[in-house]
C-alpha cells in the first residue's frame, strides 16, 4: 500500500514538473512517438493530451518540419548531443532543444523536448533591423555630416556628408 502511495505521489510530482514550465515539453520514443507530453503542447498541437499520446509526433506537424526534425533527431541519436533550433508554424515562432535520454545501458532510447514561444522575439528583431534601415536611408541621404561614436570612443559609423567633407 505505501509502494503504490510513493508511486502516485511520484506520478503527481512528475505531472506538477512536466505542467509547470509556459514551454511546450514532450517525451518522445526513438521512433518519435508521443509517451507524455504537458498541457502547453497539447494545445498547441490543437488536441489533448489523450490523442497524442501514442501517436507519431510527426503527423501533428507541417511535411517539411515534420521533414527536418526527423533529420535532426538522427543526428541526436548518432552523436548522443541534444540539439536546438528555432522554426516557425503557422506565424509562431519556436526555439526547441531535444535533449537524449539514456537508458540503463547508455543506448539512447527517448528524447526530452522542450520548445519556447520566441514569436514576440522574433518581432522584435524584425522591428529593430527596419528601424535600423529607415535611420541608415535618412542618414545617408541627409546632407549633415552624421556619426555615432561607440563607448571605446571610436567611430562606428559615418554618413556620406561627413565622408564627402572630410575629403576637402
């Protein structure tokens, strides 16, 4: 009675870590198949969490995503090193590490996965770099000398005015 206690407690443990995190978390076999995964996945795949256990991590996915993390789990399971990359479905963005889990031989035999929500990162990079390009083409067309110095005291940026001037 305390053994089967232990366990559940151990069960409710383990189901409290995996639903903690606002990052999808996944437990997949070596075949990619779904063994657990937490509520955040779940619905993000569009499902709960009873329809995916069991079934190909695969078929939830995009062909050509599905595609290339196959590829990527290969590598996982030939170098034994997890692996991290960011992709994009349906305008989300993720950043995923697939971490090997070794069995009691040392033979890798699942794969933790975890996938953040980089969307609003990946915004703001895009928001930055056309800011950046609207300064570059006011600058450059300005007819002021223009220049940024860095913290170093050094010029890390001239426009054509003060280019054009300095020549004289």
């Amino acid at each position: 009675k305390q053994s089967e206690l232990a366990l559940q407690e151990s069960e409710a443990t383990s189901r409290a870590l995996i639903n903690a995190p606002t990052d999808s978390v996944l437990l997949l076999d070596a075949r990619g198949v779904i063994l657990d995964l937490n509520n955040i996945a779940a619905e993000r795949f569009g499902k709960g969490i009873g329809e995916l256990v069991g079934t190909c991590a695969d078929n939830s996915l995009p062909e050509d995503i599905a595609k290339r993390r196959r590829s990527l789990i290969s590598q996982i399971f030939e170098t034994g090193r997890a692996v991290r990359f960011e992709d994009e479905r349906e305008g989300v963005w993720y950043d995923t590490v697939a971490y090997p889990i070794s069995d009691k031989d040392g033979a890798i035999s699942r794969l933790a996965v975890i996938a953040r929500d980089i969307t609003e990162r990946k915004r703001a990079e895009d928001a930055l770099r056309e800011s950046e390009k609207r300064l570059l083409s006011i600058t450059e067309g300005s007819p002021i000398p223009t220049f940024v110095i860095g913290r170093d005291h050094r010029i890390l940026y001239w426009n054509r005015a003060l280019e054009q001037l300095s020549r004289i």
